[in-house]
C-alpha cells in the first residue's frame, strides 16, 4: 500500500483513540500534545488536516501519528501504512503532557547560554563591511536588504561553536538561529541552520516590529527573510512593507503573535515543496481567523539562471533575464490594510 492510499483510509479521528487522547477530536477541541486550557487545536471536518494554534505544529493524518508517536518520520510513514492496511498494533501508550510553566523555565534558562548578538549598525564602518558585504555576496543579495534587515532589528552577528555566524532573531528573543559566515554545515549536525537552544520554535522573527507597516511578507528560514529584504528595497515599500521568517515549514504561527497580525496585508512566500505548500495551507488558516488579508506566492516556472526551477525566495534573486520581469508583480500592494 502506498502512503497517499494509507492517508485516504486513515484519519485524524482514527488515530485519536488509537493513542488513548483525551476528549473528541473536533473543529475546535483542547490540544492532545500540551497542556491546553483552551480550545487551541483543530481538525478538519475530514480528518484529514490537524493544527495547534499554541505552537505544537500541524498536518496530515501522518504527521499526527509522527507527533503523536514520537517516531522518525521514515518510521512513521511505514507504521502508518501499516496500521491503515489493518495489521494489528500494539496501541501506544499517550504522550506526557509537559508543565508549560516548567517547559517556558527551562527554554529561559537555556537562552541565557545564547552569545553576544552584535549589531553591524553600531560599530564602525569597518565593522560593517566585513560582516554585510560577505553575507549580501554568499546569500546573492543586495547589501542595501542586508543593511535593512539589520536597520530593523532582525540580523546580528555573533560566535557560535567557534565560527563567526550570521543569526536571525528579534526584539523578543525567544526565537534565534544561526548560520556560519562561510555557508558551511554546522559540524556534528550536517545542517546549515542551527536554532539556538532554548528557541520558542513557532515565534515568527521579527512579528512586533511589523506592527506599524500594513504590508507583510511572510517567509520560511532566515535566507528568504535576507530575500525579502533585497526585494523590499527593490521595489523602494521599505515605507508599507515589513518581512517576518518562520523558522521551520514544520512551525504554527504562535498564538501569542497571531493578533500582531490582524488586519494586514500579507502574502506567504513558502517554498515549493511539499512541506512549503502544507505550511502555506496551514499558515493562511491562522492568519485568516485574526482579519488578515491573506495570499501565496507562486513561483511555478520561474528558472534560474542555470536552468534550475526556483524553489523560493532566494532562488528569485538569480533568476534568468527573461523570467524577471515577471516579479513586478512579487510584493502585494496594501488596499484596505490596517497599519
């Protein structure tokens, strides 16, 4: 059986008692996976489709299972098959419930392990152009969106596990990642991004100070965020227009930001793949239940220079001749946005 038949036979709602969770699976019921005093989880009339609005990420019915069981998702996926194809399983036990209070204590507690963040905008000019012209030429952007995206709070540069690093964060600082300065994987990690500990991994980078522009864009990972700088100067909307970065595809917009949003003009710029298309789904619901007007960018048959399909934001910064005209069109404009 493949897995888009396992996910037509099997639902949210039949994993539900599978896993011994508490109370019924509903359009609004409490949230299985943390202690939820309120009704911040939702499924799908079809089962199909489950999200936490405090933060503990959404889905299929696969990606329930994986949350719900705690497995590797290549594990996941063969033991969802399995289960839909009606093969007896043991039933899992249900997951503990972390204590919020002792979860957020220990989050602070490993932030205070974070290094120095240091602007590029407060040291001398020396200062500058070694940190933003290297990173404006490695991420193919101009060094006028870096120095915006620095302006406004969201870029910094530290030391992390001995190597020089760009790291995207905000005022809040409960959100932070970090990449090397040579663009090389992390050592022990094999992965280019690195979230801090301690990271409230569902808070959207730089969601207060986007408050006072109408106009929003929306993105997945910090290079996208650097993009949208580059494309905010541009198209010259640093008056109307803000950035946010959601670290992670696999991240809800936090509930305690979903308000900084109501009202605004905003257009998601997830990536192509499949978990972009899932998180772009996922996203505009959230955004859609706080008054935000809200769309998607599509970057189907735009190519880049060497032929390649652009995959998302970055990728727009070296896309063939004859393809860039059509971002005229990238950033949206703010009719009947609330500043």
């Amino acid at each position: 059986m493949k897995l888009a038949e396992a996910k037509a036979r099997l639902t949210v709602h039949d994993l539900w008692p599978h896993f011994r969770l508490e109370g019924i699976p509903s359009k609004s019921c409490r949230c299985p996976f943390h202690e939820d005093r309120s009704a911040s989880f939702s499924i799908t009339a079809d089962g199909a489709l489950w999200n936490c609005f405090a933060g503990c990420g959404g889905g299929d019915a696969v990606d329930f299972y994986q949350h719900a069981s705690g497995l590797p998702h290549a594990e996941a996926c063969r033991a969802f098959i399995k289960l839909a194809g009606g093969s007896p399983m043991p039933t899992a036990p249900r997951p503990p419930r972390p204590k919020p209070a002792d979860a957020e204590g220990e989050q602070a507690q490993k932030r205070k392990t974070w290094p120095p963040f240091e602007s590029p905008l407060t040291g001398d000019d020396d200062t500058a152009h070694r940190a933003i012209v290297p990173l404006a030429k490695l991420r193919h952007v101009s060094v006028e969106g870096v120095t915006l995206m620095a302006a406004r709070g969201l870029l910094w540069f530290g030391a992390w596990k001995d190597s020089p690093a760009w790291i995207v964060t905000d005022g809040e600082r409960v959100n932070a990642q970090a990449r090397r300065m040579d663009g090389q994987p992390w050592p022990g990690i094999k992965a280019k991004a690195q979230t801090l500990p301690g990271s409230r991994a569902a808070w959207p980078i730089g969601a207060r100070e986007s408050l006072a522009l109408p106009c929003v864009l929306l993105c997945e990972g910090g290079p996208d965020l650097l993009s949208a700088h580059h494309w905010i100067h541009a198209h010259q909307r640093e008056v109307d227009v803000a950035a946010v970065a959601m670290l992670g595809a696999s991240n809800s917009i936090h509930a305690d930001a979903l308000p900084l949003f109501a009202g605004k003009r905003i257009r998601i710029m997830a990536h192509t793949d499949e978990a972009g298309h899932a998180a772009a789904i996922r996203w505009k619901a959230q955004l859609d239940s706080v008054g935000a007007r809200v769309d998607a960018a599509d970057f189907a048959g735009l190519l880049m220079a060497d032929g390649t399909p652009a995959k998302d934001l970055n990728d727009l910064t070296r896309l063939r001749p004859e393809d860039q005209p059509q971002l005229e069109d990238l950033i949206p404009n703010n009719e009947n946005a609330q500043p």
